[in-house]
C-alpha cells in the first residue's frame, strides 16, 4: 500500500538512515582501534575488512535495485536491518580474525541492502518523478549520522567497551531500525506495472549511464580519500593539529547546509546544475587553503567547501539518475551507476595515503582536484533537455 504521509516516511526513513551509516560505514574510525588491540592483529587489518564490505556492497548494488524495482524498498530495508544486527553481534563476539572477517562479510551484504543507493530507490519506487524532495530530505537527516553516532560510540567504547558497543548497535536496529523501515508500503502503482528486470536504453542513454558511473566513482573517490585523512592532509600542510581536528569537524555542518540549501532555493534548479556547482567546490576550496599557505582560517574554508560539495553531491547521486531516466528501472540502474563509486570509495583511502606519504600534501590536493574536476567534466557533458526534465549527452563539438 502506497503511503500518503511523505513526511513521515521521510523522518522514517532518515531516522533509519542515520543509525545504518553511523553503526557501520562510521564504525571503524572509532572501534577500529580498540578491536584491533584487543585482538592483537594490526588496525589496518580492520580498515582492510571494512573495504572489502565496500567492494561486496558494491557487487550487490544491482541484484539489490532489481529487487526494489519489482517490489518496493520495504521488504529489503527491513531485511537489511536483520543482516547489519547480525553482522554487529558477530563482530562483538568475534575473538580472533576469521570473526571479524565474517562480521564485515555480513556488514557488507548489510550495506549493499540498506544505505543510501537502497533508500533512494526505494523513494523512487514510491513517488516516481517526485522523489526528488524525499531523496534531499533523508540526506538532511542522515547527514547528522557521524556528528551523532561517533559520540554514541566512543562514550559505550570508553563506558563499557568496544563488543557491548556493537551489541548495542545490534540491538538498535532490531528495535528502532527494523520497525522504521516496516513503515515503507510497496512500490508505487505506475512503478510497480511498468517495471522490468532488463534494461532497454538507446545507446545515448547508455553512453549517459557511463558518464554517470565515471562521474560518482571520481567524486567518490574523494569522498573516501578526505573521511580517511583529511585532519592529517591539513597537518602535513602546516596546520596545528588543533586547528586541523577543528576545521574538520566543519565537514559534517557543511554537508547540511548544503543540502538544506538544496532543500530550499536549489530544488527549482535542475539536479545537473546543482552536481556541477558541487563538483567544483572542492578544488576552488584547494587553491585557497594552498595560495592562503595551510593557515586555520584556510583549512576552514576548504573543510566547509568540501563538505559543501561532497553534501550536494549524495543529493545529486539519487536525483540525476532520476532526471537523465526517469522512475522506470531507477533501482537497477541506480546500483549499475553507484558500483563503481563504491569500489573507488574503498581503494581511496590505501592510494590517497601512498600520495600524501610519497609527494606530500600538494602532490595529494592535485590528486582530489583532478578527480573531482574530472567529475566536472564529465558533468558538463550532459545537458538539460528543452523541457527542464530529462538530461541527455551532449552531442560532440
């Protein structure tokens, strides 16, 4: 049954997004440590299990869409809550390696199914053309998800240690998680009778699909690069350690301003004008911090750019395949476009650090505006139709 309260299951389906991101995607930066310790195995071995869950998630992205194609995103967000629980509790029982290795198999499966890719589909399947506001509003709430789950997580981890963290975890999404995503009806009726499991596109939207997976998997690249390092980026540049924690930690406030931006004067914008402004900010936001000479003020300004662009960007990812296709085959072709962008997500961090360590941090700010730039580029070969609505590829100069 199709819902009518949009506001409901956009609060729903946010609350839900946020503990789904904090208690997995976010979970290494603090836990990585602790567990790591405990087990006496190094901590790049965890940070090594969590890209893996990144590249399975990425394997799974389509069969996932396909599926919320066909029946809607309630079955599968709800079943991803059972996986994530399981997956944590495993992890809080793990007392060797093989243990955490099958926790993160588990957490990957968990997060093919259940982040963003899955929700905005599932949005998608419910409200067809129209999901634009649902996809921004979910952003906006589950953008909070490190500002709110990091603090959740270091207190238990320092209160009652890193297994009863994860149980807890385990815990909230059987009881919050699972019971907010049930509140999803199916797909849509004009979705569901028009939906099929192979896509028929003319060559040029092939050639758009293309452009789109290059597009998400350069931007995401950062993406993965900045969450790793960014505080020791700003460091290596001549930042106090201080001053660089501080300007991080204005990532998170720009990615919702951002998307509270979107959410406003933005929305009557085409969803291409807003990717290619968020494409641009992080190497603009690059020349200041190195022509301002790596100062605090400077690291704000390219923090708050970054966020700024890297918030637009997530928006962009569920609402220009919305545009470019339309409702029809959005899930399978949503998971097509975004594989790419989670694999790079997971590689970013390893290859970002060779650069920072090897040719330092202008050598690294190169690397992140060239991707992001690319971005650019492969955003400005998509055009607006004459009707505001569909994008198609430009035709050669």
């Amino acid at each position: 049954m199709r819902p009518v309260n949009k506001t409901a299951i956009v609060v729903a389906l946010g609350s839900a997004q946020t503990l789904a991101w904090g208690s997995t995607y976010y979970l290494p930066a603090i836990l990585a440590a602790p567990i790591a310790r405990d087990l006496a195995v190094p901590t790049s071995w965890i940070f090594g299990c969590f890209s893996g869950a990144l590249l399975l998630s990425a394997v799974l992205g389509p069969s996932v869409g396909r599926r919320i194609d066909r029946h809607g995103g309630r079955g599968v967000l709800s079943a991803s809550n059972l996986v994530f629980a399981a997956g944590l509790a495993t992890l809080g029982s793990a007392h060797g390696f093989a243990g955490v290795i099958a926790a993160w198999i588990l957490l990957g499966i968990g997060m093919g199914a259940g982040l963003y890719d899955a929700a905005f589909a599932a949005l998608t399947s419910l409200y067809g053309r129209h999901a634009r506001g649902p996809i921004t509003g979910i952003t906006l709430i589950a953008g909070l998800a490190s500002t709110i789950c990091w603090p959740i997580s270091a207190a238990l981890d320092a209160e009652y240690g890193w297994r009863t963290a994860c149980f807890v975890w385990a815990g909230a999404h059987l009881l919050i998680g699972l019971p907010l995503n049930l509140l999803l009806g199916g797909p849509g009726a004009s979705i569901a009778t028009t939906t099929t499991g192979r896509l028929h596109d003319a060559p040029q939207q092939r050639r758009a699909m293309y452009v789109l997976g290059f597009v998400f998997a350069a931007a995401w690249f950062v993406t993965g690069a900045m969450a790793a390092h960014l505080p020791r980026l700003l460091e290596a540049a001549g930042t106090s350690a201080t001053a660089a924690i501080a300007a991080a930690a204005l990532v998170g406030p720009a990615q919702v301003a951002a998307r509270l931006a979107e959410f406003g004067f933005l929305r009557r914008a085409h969803p291409l004008i807003s990717a290619r402004i968020a494409a641009s900010t992080h190497p603009i936001g690059a020349i200041v911090f190195v022509m301002a000479g790596g100062g605090p003020l400077a690291a704000g300004a390219f923090a708050l750019l970054h966020g700024a662009g890297n918030g637009l960007l997530t928006i962009a990812r569920g609402t220009l395949p919305l545009a470019i296709f339309g409702p029809v085959g959005y899930g399978l072709r949503s998971g097509l476009i975004g594989a790419p962008a989670r694999a790079t997500q997971a590689i970013a961090p390893f290859l970002f650090s060779i650069v920072l360590d090897a040719g330092g941090p202008r050598m690294a700010l190169v690397l992140s505006s060239s991707m992001t730039l690319a971005a650019l580029g492969g955003l400005l070969m998509l055009r607006t139709g004459r009707d505001g609505g569909a994008v198609r590829s430009a035709d050669p100069a």
